[in-house]
C-alpha cells in the first residue's frame, strides 16, 4: 500500500478521493461515486471528508 497523501494531479476539488483512489489502488471514479452515494445516507459524510481535507497532507 502506499501513503494517504492528495495528490496533485488527477483530483477534482480537493484531492481527497484521488488520495483514497490511490492509497488502496482502486479508481478515483469509484471511489467519487461511493463517496457520492454515501451522501444520499444520513451520516457525518461531509465533515469525515473535510477532516480528510485537512489532515492528508498534500504530495511534494
């Protein structure tokens, strides 16, 4: 596995699904519209990825 970091390239708003993407080696798609999905449920969705925004640090 490689380190959760955000990416600079191939990222959309902050870098935060790419990060994910990459981290467990599946698609940023995929993991864009479960995170998507996710949000149609109740449940702290947003502030997780805000957290995430703030704690991943962002690639050199």
């Amino acid at each position: 596995m490689t380190d959760l970091i955000r990416p600079t390239r191939g990222r959309l708003i902050a870098g935060v699904c790419a990060g994910l993407a990459n981290r467990f080696h599946t698609s940023p798609t995929l993991v864009r519209i479960v995170f998507l999905l996710s949000m149609l449920l109740p449940g702290p969705q947003i502030l997780i990825y805000l957290a995430l925004w703030v704690i991943m640090p962002k690639q050199r």
